[in-house]
C-alpha cells in the first residue's frame, strides 16, 4: 500500500504532509497557489494520488474519475490530527488497487466514485 505516490495540496495541513511520509509513503506538495489545472496535470504526469480538502477537485465532470485519483476530504474543522486520522483510516481499509477514481473522505467514512 505505500506504494501509492501523494500529490498534497497546498491546503493540507503540512502536518499530514510530513506524518505520512515518515510513515513511508511518497509524498509531494504542490506550489502554493498552482491552478487546479496545474495540479490535476501533475499528479496525472507522475502518477500520484491527489489529497486535498478542495471540493472543485471533486468536479467529476472536469476531472473525470477514469483519468484521475483524487482523494478530497470533506471534515470540517480541518485539523489536522482529525485529517491524519481519515487518511489514514482510508488506507488501512483499501487495497492499492482500490484507490482509482474520486474518493470523499468525511470523519464518518468514505464514498468512492469510480467511472
């Protein structure tokens, strides 16, 4: 599983960014202020896994779960340790095959939307 390659908006709380990676995943951090567009090629060029808290990002019609991974949490207040915990409640419970498409991650679960 921690195979799976991050590409970690810029509205993550950088305490994430950093647990993550010291617990062995590849993780990446965009520029801040970089374009939805910007980040979407990216993570698209490199093949990584977008985290991000940002509900444009879940556009399925403007980033199509066939052609994108992205993992959009929806927890609200985002603090960070309540983050940490989804993704990595997340992780615990899927395969690696099984992060393809839209994921919202919300405190009480997750939905995954793939097409």
């Amino acid at each position: 599983m921690k195979n799976i390659k991050f590409l970690v908006d810029d509205n993550i709380p950088g305490f994430v960014s950093k647990s993550l990676t010291g617990s062995g995943y590849d993780t990446a951090c965009v520029n801040k202020g970089a374009s939805d567009i910007e980040i979407s090629k990216t993570a698209k060029r490199q093949g990584r896994v977008i985290l991000t808290l940002d509900k444009d990002l879940a556009n399925t019609v403007l980033f199509p779960p066939s052609q994108f991974n992205i993992i959009q949490l929806a927890i609200h207040p985002p603090e960070k340790h309540a983050v940490l915990k989804a993704v990595l409640d997340l992780l615990a419970s899927m395969e690696l095959a099984g992060i393809k498409g839209l994921i919202v991650v919300t405190k009480h679960g997750f939905t995954k939307i793939e097409k």
